[in-house]
C-alpha cells in the first residue's frame, strides 16, 4: 500500500501526463479545427472550444478539393505518396538489411572503410545535393519522374538502414554462419535461410523508421516534382491553404488526413517498433 501512494511515484506521473498534454495540445486544436465551420474558425475566441457540430465536409473538401477556389483535392496525392513510399521503403530496407549482413558477417578488405563513408551520408545536408541531384536525375532520364523520387529516398535510406542491420546481425552468432557454410549454403543461401528470418524484427524498425520520413519529406519532392498530378501529399497539403483566404478548417483536415496512414502504421506495428529496438540492443 506504500508503494501504491509513494508521493514521488505519484509526482512523477503527474509530471509526465502534464508533459503528455502540453504535446498533445496541438493534436487537439487540429482536430476541434478540421470539424469547425469556416465562422468558427475565424473566431480566435473560441479556438479551444468544441465545434458546435459534427462537421465533415471539411474532410470532403480537402479531399476533392475546392474547384470554385482553384484548391485542388488531396486524394490524387495520397495515391502518389502510396506510389513513393511503399516501393522506396521496401527497396531500402532489402538493401540496407544486405548490406548490414555483409558488413557484419563476411570481412573483407576495405570493409571497415566502407562502412564509415556510408555513414558519412547520414550527415550531408539535403539542401546541399539539390542543384548536382536534379542535374543527374535530369542527364538520366528520371527528372521530375516519381522513380527519380523513389530512387532518391533509396539512396539516402541506405546509410542508416546499414547501420541498424549491421548492429543488428552482429548480435547474431557467427556459429549460424559457419553451420550454414558447412551445410553448403552459399552468402546468399545464408542470408535467405537463417539471418533473413532472425531480422523480421529489424525489418520492422527499418520499415516504420523509413516510413515515416519518407512519408513526411517535402524538400526532395517539392523540387524534384514540379507537376502538381505527381506531388506527394506533404506538396499538395501546401498548395491546400491557398494565396489569398486560408480555410483553415479545411487545412486541419488535410493535415488530419495525410498524417493517417503514419499514425495507422505505428497503431498497428508500435509495440513491435520497441521490440525490435531492444532485440540487438543486449548482448548475452
């Protein structure tokens, strides 16, 4: 009973659920706002307050858009995200588990050189491969094309999808290796009959982690696609407020809808996103 009513204990947990509010705070005022009329809206005095009703023609409209004001829907984007984001998470993820499994089980020279210059491109500034990447994308044929964008995001996922497998399978015993040689089983035989099906748990750390940043990137596809049919959701949310009166109840519901498919992803795989973090995190 002590413990159940120990001042500190209970401290602490009021401590944290104030903290949990404060960072809430701007979930709540996005969602009262995308199901307020335009009025209420305009109304600052009423900002924290409940909307007098349920409205959802907010999410309609930025849905499909407003055509009589020139704004167009976000449904069209949200299938482009889709397009982006699945095949660039997937292609990332498969070749950073490759590399993390060739990095940590089969040395060879000049690996351990390798590695660190791959990690060097976690730590270069988007904003200063612009101009040389549009160049490249254009000299190849994949300007303003969405596989220049899917290409794009593979190649700087790589860097830290390598790491998180690296330090992932080096928690794995090299007498797994060694079996899977004798057995006959070649570097890809290894990988696909033994590391591939320890590392679901990466895979889905990596597949939540670049998800995420994929799904939420602006610079890289507001630059690389100019035309507003193949813009991301996170472009088309933009162009959603408009030049002259901003509906902001029809932006909070944008916003609302765009941060869905992230919000279902760690709804769905969360506790599995710890698990994976902790499982090569001890090593015993």
């Amino acid at each position: 009973m002590s413990r159940a009513f120990n001042p500190t204990r209970i401290a602490i947990y009021l401590l944290l659920i104030l903290f949990a509010a404060i960072f809430l705070l701007p979930v709540y005022v996005m969602l009262i706002s995308s199901l307020k009329t335009f009025a209420e809206v305009q109304d600052l005095s009423r900002m924290w307050s409940l909307p007098s009703a349920f409205n959802i023609e907010n999410f309609r409209s930025a849905w499909f858009g407003i055509p009589e004001k020139g704004l167009r829907g976000l449904g069209p984007n949200l299938i482009n995200s889709i397009l982006l984001t699945v095949p660039a998470t997937l292609i990332s993820s498969f070749m950073g588990s490759l590399n993390g499994y060739i990095l940590s089980k089969w040395k060879f020279r000049g690996s351990e050189v390798i590695f660190p210059l791959m990690l060097f491109g976690m730590f270069i500034p988007y904003q200063s491969t612009l101009i040389p990447l549009t160049q490249t994308l254009s000299a190849v044929g994949l300007g303003g094309t969405l596989w220049g964008l899917i290409i794009v995001h593979i190649i700087y996922g790589l860097p830290i999808t390598t790491l998180i497998f690296r330090n992932y399978y080096a928690e794995v015993p090299n007498d797994l290796v060694e079996a899977g040689s004798i057995d006959g089983a070649g570097l890809l035989g290894i990988y696909w009959r033994i590391m591939f099906p320890l590392s679901l748990p990466g895979f889905v750390v990596v597949v939540i982690w670049q998800f995420t940043n994929i799904w939420n990137e602006f610079l890289f596809a507001v630059t690389i696609l100019q035309k507003p049919e193949l813009q991301p959701i996170t472009v088309a949310l933009q162009n959603l407020s408009g030049s002259q009166i901003k509906e902001w109840n029809v932006v909070m519901a944008g916003a609302l809808l765009s941060a869905l498919p992230t919000l279902l992803i760690y709804i769905l795989l969360g506790r599995f996103f710890i698990r994976g973090l902790l499982a090569g995190s001890v090593k015993g």
